[in-house]
C-alpha cells in the first residue's frame, strides 16, 4: 500500500477549484492565461489517485473502529482480525442475537439559506465585467464559429480546465506513483499560447451523462439505505472474510486488486477501481455542469446589465417626477386654491338660493296636502283628488294644477328623493287611496245596483222562453215544436227584433261609470276597484240563491245565516244546514219548481248582465288611452296611467289588470251552481221519485240552463259536478220509474179479468205516437220542453192517460167495442195491455226527451215488456188469473185475449226499435239484439198459448171418443149422439171466440191444426167401432153429417167434414 503522502490530492480536498463552483474559492485572476492541461494527463492523473484512495478509506475505518474496545466485538471484529492476520483459529461465526441491529444514519439536510452566499452573483457579475473589458467574452461567443481543429479562442470552461491543468502539473512531482495504479489511457501534452493570446488545441466531446449510472440520478437517492449502497459499492464486501486457508498453509487475504480471495466479491476498503468509477464520474457531472454554466452565463449577465440600467433611469424619473410635484404644489398655493374658493362661494350662494325655493315648495306642497285632507274630510272628492294631483306635482318638480300662477311660484325642484318628505309622501298615498277607496265604492255599488235591478226587472218566464229559443236554434228544431203548431203559445214570445233585457243600459249608468272610471284612473286604483268588484259580484252571486231559500219562523232566509253567526248567540252552522235541508224537502213541487225557476233564472240574467257592463266599459274607456281599462277585458300589460306604481313606468305583467269580467263569469257560475247544487242534493230522495211530466220539467229546466252556461262562459263539455249530478240522478229516475212501473203493471195484471176494453180515442192517439216515432219524434212529447208555460195546471201534464177519459167497466157486452188498430190490422185487447201501451208510449218519450241516457231507458222498456210477458205465462197458461183474479177457470177468450196483447207488442216492436236506434247512437247494436231477443221471446209465448188452443180442443175431442163404447149406436136415429152435438157446439164456440178476439190470418192458424186433430181421431174411431145393423150406420151417419153442415163453413175446415161423411159413408155393416 502506498504512503499516505504520495497520494494525488482529490478533486474534492484541492483548494484550485472553479469560482462558480466552490463559493469558497477565492478570486481566479482571469487575465492570467495559461494553457490547460490535455485531457489525457488528467485521465493518467486519476488513476494515479488510487493508493491516496485505498489510504483515505483505511485511515477511515481505523478511525470508526477505534473509539470501542475489541472485546466488546468478539473474535470477528475488523480490529481483532486486523490485529492478528496470522490467526488460524476459526471463530464461531455469529448468530442473529450476536449481531446488532443496523440503524441509518439519517444524512442532514441542507437549507436553502445556507447556499445565500453562493447565490450570491455579484462578485461573479464584478469578474464578468473585467472578462468583457479584457475581450474575453467576445473570445468566448466567436469560439463555437471555428474549426474544430483549431480553437482560436478559449471559453470559459477551457480556461478553468488549463486553470487546475497547471495546479496538478505542479504537483507531479510531489506524487509517487502508486504500484495499483492503471496505465494512463492518452497523454496530451500542454500547447503553447499562440500569437495574439490564442490556444491552439484539440477539442474532446465531453463524456455523456449515461455513462453515469441512473441510481445517482433517483430522485430518492439515500446513500444510508443498504441497497442504494449496495448498488453503489457495487456489493463489495465491508469486512474480508476470515478462516480462509491457503495453500501455504496460511490464512487468506487480499488479491492485488483487493478482491477478497475464494469469495469472487471485492472488499470495499482495498476497491481501487471503485474509487476511480466514483471519482470518474464525478468529474463527469462537474463537466457538464461547468457546461451549462459557461454557456447561459452570457445571456445572464447581459441581461443582468440591461436591468441595472433600467435601473438607472427608474431612479432618475423618480426623481423629476419629485420635482414636478414640487413645482404643482407651489402652484395650488399660489393660484389655484383662491380661484376655487370663489367658485366655491358663488355654488354657496347659488344653493342657498335653491334651499330658500325649496323650502317655499315644501310650503306650498304641505298647504295643498292639507288643503286635500280637509276636502276628503267633507267627502269632496274631486276637490280632494285635484289637491292630490297637484301635491305630487308639487313633489315632482311640476307646477300644481291651478289656483297658483307661474311667477308666484319658486324654481321647482324634484323632491322626491328627500328623505324628511317621506311622511309627506305617505300621506300624500293615503290620500290618494282615500279618494280610491271613494271612488272604488261608487264604482262597484253602481254596477251593483245595475245588476240587482235586472234581476228583479226581467220574470223567470222571460228567461226560460228566451232559454228554448236559443236551444231550439242550436239543435236546429222548427219553432212550432216548441211553440205548439195549433194556436198561439200561452206566454207570446218577446219580439225578434227587440233587443233582450240584458242587453239595455241606460245613458245615465253610461255617464255615471265614465265619472267614476275617471276618478279612478286619476286615483290609480282600477286595480283595486275591479278586485273589490269581483268579490261583490261574488258575493251577490250567493245571496241571490239564499234571498231565494225557504224562511223558518224566526229566521228571514235559513241559507243567509248559514255562514253568518248571529248576535248574541244563535243556531249553529249544522243546526241551520238541517233545518234547510228540511225546509227544502217539505216543499211541494209546484214550490220547488218555482224556487228553482228564481234560482237558475237570477243567475243567468246576473251573468248576461255582465256580458254587457263588460261591453259598456270598453266602449267608456276606448278613448282614455292606449289601453284604459281593457285590461279588464283582455290580458294586456297596464299601459301609463292606469297602474298602481308610478306614472310613466311600464308595469310588470303581474301588475296588470289581468282577471277582468270576462274572467269573472266563470267563477261566478261556479259559485252558482255549487250552491244549487246544494238544493238538489237536498231534494234527491224526493226528485227521483217525481211523476213523469214532473221530471221532464226539472230534467229539461238544468238541461236548458247548462246550454245557458256554456254560451255565456265559453266553457264547452259541461257544467262540472253539478251537471255530473244532474246525470246521475236521471239515471236514479229511470231506475225509480221502472220499478215503480213494473209494480203498477203486477197489480193490474193480478187484478185483471181478461175481458176485452173499449180502445178509445186517446188510447189510439197514443198508438199512433208511438208508430210515428220511429220516423220522428212526436210534438206531444215536445210539449213538455215548454217550462216557460204555466204548469200550475194538473191536468195539462198529469202522468195518467186513464184520468182523461171515463173508468172502464168490466162488463163484457158494450155496444160497440174499438179495437187497436195497428198497420191495418185490429186487436182487442184487454186492460192490462192497454196499461201496456201507455207505458211504452212514456218510456218512448223517455228516450226523446233524456238524450245521453237511452241506452238505459231502452233497457227500462225491455224490462218492462219482459215482466209483462212473464207475468201473462204465469197468469193464463199457468192458471194464475184463477187464484189472483177469481177466474173459474182458464176460457178460449182468456187464451185469445192473451194472444192478442202479445201480438200487439209484437206488431210495434220493428216501430219501437227503430226509434230507440235513432236516439241509442254508438250503443245501437247492443240495444237492437235486445230488442230482437224479447220479440222472439213474445213470439214462442203466442206460440204456447195457441198450441194451448189446439191442444184443449183436442183433449174434448179425446174424451168424447173415450165414450164410445158406451155409446148404443142401434137406438133410434132421429137425432145424432150427444158427443157429436157437444163437438159441433164447442167448435163453433171456439170459432165465434177466435173470430171476435183474432184476426183471420191468427184464426185460421189455430183452427186448421185444430180440424186436422178433428180428422186423424175421428176417422180412427170411427174405424174401430163394429156396425152390426143398418141402424147403427146411420146413426154414425147422422154424427158425420151433423160435422159436415155446422162445421164445414168453419176457417181451416177444409175438405176435414167431407173426408169424415164419406169415410162415415164407405164403412160396411157387420156380416152384410
């Protein structure tokens, strides 16, 4: 190992080093120029540092060791094995106990400020300076513009490389070669200077920064971490290893290079190619670093000079500007100030002068406020608006409107932005709605009054003939269906060309509303007016249904207190809404016709009446500007002067008259028909069990004041819950009325003799309706759309056709009885079917006069008929008619009677279907099949009934032939058997019944069936008796002709008498 005084001083411990680079170095004299050393002397030279290296690191881990005692390290110490390298003793290698545990040594960081003086760039900026004056920063930017292989000037980095060059080759001499070091790579000799101060020498790239390895470069590089360490000493080994024996017999040791012997790791004190790696690549980065330094320094200084003479010139505006200043503030002094002191002093004198007219305006402005209470005070009004308007001018800058001139009057000024005037201007609002508030009674008691006088002016009559024209008009109907075709109607309708009662307005309710709207635009306070008549109107709405309510003993309308508490104590809300309820429900129909008539008129003429106040203020206010108060009438933004925020400003859409009269009809129907819908739910119990003209007065009154509603609202679809009311409780009627129909029918047919009746004049009036109502709908049933008539008269719309005609008899001989006449066909009939008739004939006129409904109407009908015909099977062909009648037994005219009424329905059943598909719309279908279901179920019934009449007469027959053994047919032939008599007599009766009750067609498909039985039983029996004698053959013979002579003229004989008379004829006596 080399001595430690001929090591190579390292780059790290020389005190030559780069100004830029150690910020303890001392000044570099600059100007001293002396070639730089080859880069090849400085390789050699790096080599030659390995003894010094190997030397340090000894030195150093003697001097960690040292401080402890080797005893307190064991055998395997560095220093027990440095101390006795002989030994050949194997120490116990060590365990995990033995081994302490490692812990970093953390490397301290280094502040930033510690690096302040070395930052620090003005003794560096003082050195560039004298480099510039020398010319060796203009040496310095031309280099890079030469050859390669000449360098006619130096830069920076060339001269500090020559620099330590010269402090290195000075030491040469010093420094023995160590017997480790490497050959050198290249030696370059120094070259001279060249005339004129230049170098010529030969430039070398310098070494890359990838020949350094990246681990240096790791942005968390910690030389204290183990494996960064290991990286770096290249897993050298700390400590040789011991116990290695050689060949010789001795313990190991170290190679020439220092690698540990029979390991293949190198230890890391004797690693002289470590050192070198280490120290190459230190070099290396400072390399580049001097690099990059010398090349940015030029811009930076350069740049440094430009900012110290910007510098220069900053400090020296300053001050001229200081100076300036200086020289302004002499001239306020002197000038300035005195001008602006009498400006000053004239604005003064200037605003006291406006102070003085300004206090003569609040003057005059609180003169005129006070003038307006006092005139509002004594209900002046006008006067009291005028000192309003002229106040707020007053307010505004602008001159009053009179009673002041103009020279009176100082320079007016706007004071509305002065605080201590806001108690002025709040009174000065006050006023103004004061005055409003006036105008605003006016205003709505006027229209008010209009309202209520109509009402009581224009009879229900009127309304309700004024309401079927309009309906009649809409659907398209002649006026002689509603009017009557015979005669003049009982109330004369108004003359066309007379204007209806609503529609005329005096000229003096014309000039009191232009007054009043006048006062209110001048008040701003249409929008208040119009809001406060809304709610009159409202609430006239109400009280005219309640002025119109039943009274009780103490109490002047029952419904009037039913929101109103009285003084003092009274009835509560639930004990008044009882005692209406009751109080409704006590009235008789003519009452409660009449109450609804008041109701429903007085709200069609109090929205009509709106209609046209609507009309009369826009005609009053077209010419009160762009707009007036058509705000009332159309959704329009308020225009100037007709708003409550300040004139001349456009207002908001909210701050428009938005909800007018138009807008007003709608709530006030609705009001309307929810406190009648009130009354009728009242009286439902009662209204569903109405008679039949009586319901078609009430139907056809809410049917012609919903038509009322949707002209006069627009609203189109119906009337809201109380028409759905209205529906419903039609619906309950028909379900009533049927019920109470069918119950009527059970009875007569129970009590009924089945005797024919007289089919009078009226009953075939009412036959004929229902034939011309499958082409069109009767007048008769029309009559009753005319409400406006007086209906006081019972017998003009009573519900029982029999009252009009004199109670039948049962008496079955009249003189003359009237059949039922039907497409030329005649029935006799008896008293149940003619009930049957009128029935039908209402449950028809049902079907015109409730449209929407006759789905369920038709339904009623065929119920009905159902009933009718169940009960007729029940009561004939199962003999019921002998137990709930007293008949003693069930007679051919019984059958026949029966027969009758079911061919009657039958024969109107095409005429009643028909007019139920005119009126069913989309639900014809379903109602035709039901139709032709009870018309097949009528038809098998008439069946039944004459089957039943063949079959009787055959039983007769069959009893008589069961005689026939008993019979001496060899008595006396002077007359023919009992049987045969009885036969004849029983046919012919049954042929006299038939003939009077049927018709001929009907007859004769009884009586043919019935002469076939006649023929098939008599001519079987016949076969089976014995002649023996010639007397017994004539005395068959005499039977047979007494059939021929009284029953052949019979319908549906035929050829039946003359084929028994000759069988009768051909037979042969016995042993002839």
């Amino acid at each position: 190992m080399a001595a430690p005084n001929a090591a190579r001083p390292s780059m790290d411990s020389s005190s030559i080093l780069s100004p830029i680079i150690s910020p303890s170095a001392s000044y570099v004299d600059l100007s001293v120029y002396n070639p730089p050393a080859s880069r090849s002397l400085r390789q050699r030279r790096r080599r030659e540092s390995t003894a010094s290296s190997i030397h340090s690191i000894s030195s150093s881990v003697g001097t960690v060791v040292d401080w402890k005692s080797p005893n307190e390290y064991g055998t395997s110490a560095i220093s027990t094995l440095l101390e006795n390298p002989s030994s050949r003793s194997q120490p116990q290698r060590p365990t995990t106990r033995d081994i302490p545990t490692v812990t970093l040594t953390p490397i301290p960081k280094v502040k930033a400020s510690e690096f302040a003086s070395y930052l620090s760039i003005s003794a560096e900026y003082e050195k560039y300076l004298r480099a510039k004056d020398l010319g060796l920063e203009e040496h310095i930017r031309i280099s890079k513009a030469e050859s390669p292989g000449e360098t006619p000037t130096q830069s920076f980095v060339d001269l500090v490389e020559s620099k330590l060059a010269r402090a290195v080759i000075q030491q040469d001499s010093q420094v023995e070669r160590s017997q480790f070091s490497q050959p050198r790579l290249s030696s370059t000799p120094p070259t001279p200077l060249e005339d004129g101060g230049k170098v010529k020498r030969h430039t070398f790239a310098p070494t890359p920064l990838s020949t350094v390895p990246s681990v240096y470069f790791d942005d968390h590089f910690r030389l204290e971490n183990p494996r960064t360490f290991d990286v770096v000493s290249e897993r050298s080994d700390v400590i040789r290893p011991t116990g290695f024996q050689g060949d010789d017999g001795t313990s190991g040791g170290s190679g020439i290079n220092g690698s540990a012997v029979g390991t293949g790791r190198k230890a890391l004190a004797t690693n002289a190619i470590l050192q070198e790696k280490l120290s190459w690549y230190m070099d290396t980065v400072e390399v580049h670093l001097i690099s990059s330094i010398s090349q940015a320094s030029s811009s930076f200084f350069a740049a440094l000079g430009d900012l110290r003479e910007l510098h220069s010139e900053t400090v020296a505006s300053v001050e001229k500007i200081q100076s300036l200043r200086s020289e302004l503030i002499d001239l306020d002094n002197t000038q300035a100030i005195k001008g602006l002191e009498i400006v000053r002093l004239r604005k003064r004198r200037n605003n006291v002068a406006k102070l003085e007219g300004a206090v003569k305006q609040i003057e005059i402005l609180i003169e005129h406020v006070n003038a307006a209470g006092s005139e509002l005070d004594k209900e002046n009004v006008d006067a009291a608006l005028h000192g309003v308007d002229s106040a707020e001018n007053l307010l505004m800058g602008k001159p009053p409107l009179g009673g002041i001139s103009n020279a009176e009057l100082p320079t007016l000024i706007d004071l509305r932005q002065v605080k201590a005037l806001d108690a002025v201007k709040s009174e000065i609002t006050n006023l103004r709605l004061g005055v409003g508030k006036f105008y605003e009674d006016r205003f709505v008691d006027t229209l008010l009054a209009d309202l209520r006088n109509h009402v009581e002016k224009v009879p229900p009559a009127e309304t309700l003939r004024r309401w079927c024209q309009s309906y009649q008009r809409e659907q398209g109907r002649p006026r002689s269906q509603v009017f009557g075709a015979n005669g003049p109607p009982l109330h004369p309708p108004r003359s066309s060309s007379l204007l209806p009662e609503y529609t005329m307005l005096s000229e003096s309710l014309r000039k009191t509303l232009s007054r009043h709207l006048d006062g209110l635009k001048r008040a701003r306070s249409i929008n208040s007016a119009i809001g406060a008549y809304r709610d009159a109107v409202l609430r006239e709405t109400k009280n005219l249904i309640r002025r119109n309510m039943p009274s009780s003993d103490d109490d002047s309308s029952i419904m009037s207190n039913m929101t109103l508490q009285s003084r003092g104590g009274g009835r509560t809300t639930q004990e008044r809404g009882s005692r209406l309820a009751t109080a409704l429900r006590n009235l008789g129909p003519i009452e409660a016709e009449d109450l609804l008539f008041r109701c429903y008129c007085g709200i069609s003429e109090l929205v009509r009446r709106l209609g046209s106040q609507q009309k009369l203020l826009l005609d009053l206010t077209s010419g009160m500007g762009e707009m007036g108060v058509g705000g009332m009438l159309s959704p329009r933004l308020v225009q100037s002067g007709f708003t409550n925020g300040t004139s001349g400003k456009s207002a908001a859409p909210e701050d428009s008259i938005a909800a007018g009269i138009s807008d007003l009809i709608s709530p006030a129907l609705d009001i309307a028909q929810a406190k009648l819908l009130t009354i009728l739910k009242a009286r439902n119990q009662i209204t569903v069990k109405f008679g039949y003209a009586d319901f078609l007065r009430y139907f056809t009154l809410n049917k012609l004041f919903f038509a009322e509603c949707e002209a006069v609202s627009g609203r189109v679809g119906g009337s809201g819950p109380l028409q759905s009311f209205i529906w419903g409780q039609t619906k309950d009627f028909v379900q009533c009325y049927h019920t109470e129909r069918t119950r009527i029918l059970a009875e007569i047919l129970e009590k009924d003799k089945w005797a024919a009746k007289d089919f009078d004049e009226p009953a075939q009036e009412n036959l004929n309706r229902l034939l011309d109502a499958a082409t069109k709908d009767p007048e008769t049933w029309l009559r009753h759309t005319k409400i406006f008539e007086d209906t006081r008269d019972v017998e003009s719309y009573t519900t029982e056709a029999a009252q009009k005609r004199p109670p039948a008899t049962d008496s079955t001989t009249p003189a003359k009885l009237r059949p039922a006449v039907v497409d030329e066909q005649d029935f006799i009939l008896p008293n149940s079917s003619l009930k049957v008739l009128e029935e039908i004939d209402r449950y028809e006129s049902l079907m015109v006069m409730l449209p929407g409904i006759t789905p369920e109407v038709a339904t009623s009908m065929l119920e009905f008929l159902k009933v009718f015909n169940s009960r007729t099977c029940q009561l004939i062909l199962g003999a019921g008619a002998t137990m709930s009648a007293g008949l003693k037994n069930i007679t051919t005219k019984h059958l026949a009677l029966a027969s009758q009424g079911l061919s009657v329905i039958i024969t109107l059943m095409p005429y009643l279907r028909e007019c139920a598909r005119r009126h069913a719309g989309a639900s014809a279908p379903a109602v035709m099949a039901e139709f032709d279901k009870v018309k097949r179920a009528y038809q098998e019934h008439q069946e039944e009934i004459h089957n039943k009449l063949v079959s009787i007469m055959g039983d007769r027959l069959g009893g008589h032939i069961r005689n026939f053994p008993s019979i001496d047919w060899e008595s006396s032939t002077d007359r023919p058997n009992t049987y045969m008599e009885t036969l004849v007599k029983e046919t012919t009766t049954l042929d006299r019944v038939l003939s009077k009750h049927l018709s001929q067609q009907t007859l004769l498909s009884i009586m043919t069936p019935v002469f076939n039985i006649y023929k098939d039983k008599l001519m079987e029996a016949y076969s089976s008796v014995e002649l023996k004698n010639e007397n017994a053959k004539a005395k068959m013979l005499k039977d047979a002709e007494l059939f021929r002579d009284r029953l052949s003229k019979l319908q549906g004989c035929g050829t039946t008498a003359e084929i028994i008379y000759e069988m009768v004829s051909g037979k042969q006596v016995v042993g002839a």
